[in-house]
C-alpha cells in the first residue's frame, strides 16, 4: 500500500535497462526499414521517430523533391498503424477532415436521425501535405485532434484511438496560395524538422535507386501496444534537477520579458517560447537518452533536441531579420550562453513559483 494513503496513486516506476533495450531495438529496426527507401536523412529520421516516441507531432520543412513525403509514407508502413494521407489545398474543408452528420434513414423503422461519417483524421497516422496550402479555418480543425485526441461534431466528442499522429510537411519557397501556420497552430508541434538537400554521395545513390528497376517490401516494426508501451517507458525516464533547471534557464531566456533574457533576445526577439517548450525539450531529451542506452536525461541531451523544439517558437523581429538573425542562430548563440551548471539560478527560478502546466 502507499505510504501517502489507500487512495494515493502509487509512484511511477522509473524505466529499466530491459525496457530501454526494447525502445534502442525498435529504433534500429526502424531505421534500418526506413533505410530501404530514404537515402541519408539520419538526423531527421531520429528527429521523427523521438517525436513518436514522446507522443509528439512533428512538422517537416523543405523543398521539394527531399523525399519528406515518402519518410513519413514509409514509416507509417513499418507501423502496424492505420495511415491517411491529407492533400491540402485552398479549397479543402474543416467538415472533409475532422468528419460531417449526415441524416440516415432507418429502413425498418423509418425514422430518420444523424449519423456521424468519420474523416480522414481517424486513423493513428496522419500525413498532412503541404499543410500551409489550405485556409487557417481548415488548419484549425487539426488543433482540437492534435491537443485533445478527439473531434467534436454536433456537440458530441469522438475520441481518436491512440497512438495518434500528425506529421505534416511544408514547402517554404512557394508563398502563392499558401497560409502561414499560426503560432497556437505550430506550437502543437513538439519538432519543426528542417530537411536539407543530400550531399553528393547521397544524391549519386538516390539516382541509382530510382532509375533503375526495384521492388522493396517494408515489414511492419511496431505494433499500437508496443508504441504505447514505448511512450510510457520514456516519460519514466528520471532527469536531474539540474537539467530541469537548464531547461528552465534556456526556455525563459527566450522571453523578451524576462529577467533571464539576453540583450540578444531583448533587441531581436518578439516572442518566446511559452511552457510547451519545456515540456517537449524534458519528453524529447528523455527518448533521446533510452536511443543512446541511458536510464538518465544528460544536459548533452537537451541541447541535441533544442533547435527542432525552439526554433518555431522564438520569433524574431523585423529588424533582427534585416541583420540576418533567424531564430535558429538565435537558439544556437543562447546554447552556447547558457551554462550547463548553475545551481543558484535554478534554485531562483525553480522558488520563483509557477503556473499548471499545459498538456502536453
């Protein structure tokens, strides 16, 4: 029984080396079935599978032709998953996502009632194509699913059956007929993942792949239970409180309003990142430790997943885009400002008081 009472829940059980074996299995299986078909990408695909395994949504952004349709297509193949792919476009409806009533006949009775037809976002992996391309009313049907896990229509709520993900691609060269993401919209992502294009070796082996006759079969890796299980094994991770408190330090000095925040963030920076950040920084620093073999969260660790989870959530202002500073050389200068141990601030913040967190 729990010392704190019958009616206390019990302690979570940390994760031990036999569970942080099963995830470091499944992500080199992972790999390796994702190797089949995408050339290079090691850093995005790791950046993609912490993100699943933190039970986060990941948005990926570059031009064309970088295979990030096909990443995400063959990853929700090497997943025993349902998967539905949304093409977004201007003309595309909140209703023809989420989902719409329609009236049905009862044929024995024939009284008439409604009936909910499911959309497409019920299913445990979505691909959301091109999601800039359609109007911010169509974007905001994905934010009740992608927070709550559940549609409303008609006043009543329809949950989604776990896992579920959303990982949407992005083309920021065209801006004809595109809608930017809204802040509250980017900042359910846990990641924004830049995809670059390959280097020369890749691209030579990318050539001899798809002009030549092949036929790949991609096996099924993980199954919705053992992803579930995977997710639970990471969030028991234990993290210092030094990292805590890093994480801490590195979040708020972001905020122009703070204390904590630089002259850098103060002169070129319009927002920060709100508490969503540290929360996704701790889930993703977790799942990167069990992918290195380790039961504990370094400071090493957060600084790895820092720029996918910041960088789209530190705005810059127009004068600091006049002189250049995009928000991930602003995330890279305020990692090298910001000390790995400094216990007297930590303490400060962590006295300072604070707010209920947001769900993550």
């Amino acid at each position: 029984m729990n010392a704190a009472g019958p009616d206390a829940p019990d302690a979570p059980v940390p994760a031990d080396l036999e569970a942080a074996e099963r995830v470091r299995s499944a992500h080199a299986r992972l790999r390796q079935e994702l190797g089949k078909m995408i050339v290079g990408l090691d850093e995005v695909i790791d950046q993609l599978l912490i993100s699943i395994f933190a039970r986060g949504h990941c948005l990926l952004v570059g031009v064309p032709g970088l295979a990030k349709t096909l990443l995400i297509s063959t990853l929700a193949r090497s997943l025993s998953l349902t998967f539905n792919r949304i093409q977004f476009t201007p003309d595309l409806m909140p209703a023809d996502i989420t989902g719409t009533e329609v009236i049905q006949e009862d044929r024995a009775t024939g009284q008439r009632g409604f009936k909910f037809i499911r959309g497409p976002i019920f299913a445990n992996v979505i691909l959301a194509d091109e999601i800039n391309r359609t109007p911010p009313k169509t974007q905001a049907a994905l934010l009740e699913a992608m927070q709550e896990r559940q549609v409303t229509a008609g006043g009543r709520k329809h949950p989604l059956d776990p896992p579920f993900f959303v990982l949407a691609t992005q083309n920021p060269i065209e801006q004809e007929g595109t809608y930017p993401l809204p802040e509250a919209q980017l900042d359910r992502f846990m990641f924004l993942v830049k995809v670059d294009y390959p280097s020369l070796d890749e691209e030579e082996r990318i050539v001899q792949m798809t002009t030549a006759p092949r036929d790949v079969e991609v096996s099924q890796v993980l199954t919705g239970p053992e992803i579930l299980e995977i997710q639970e094994v990471v969030r028991r991770v234990p993290i210092p409180d030094h990292v805590v408190h890093y994480v801490l330090r590195l979040v708020r000095a972001t905020r122009v309003g703070t204390p904590e925040a630089p002259d850098l963030v103060r002169q070129r920076v319009a927002w920060g990142a709100g508490p969503r950040a540290s929360q996704f920084l701790i889930l993703a620093a977790k799942a990167r430790a069990l992918l290195a073999g380790r039961l504990y969260v370094s400071v090493e660790d957060v600084r790895a997943v820092a720029l996918p989870v910041l960088r789209h959530r530190v705005l810059t202002t127009y004068g600091a885009e006049a002189e250049g500073y995009t928000s991930d050389r602003i995330v890279r200068e305020l990692l090298d400002a910001t000390p790995a141990h400094q216990s007297e601030a930590g303490a400060a913040l962590a006295g300072a008081g604070g707010r209920a967190e947001p769900g993550a």
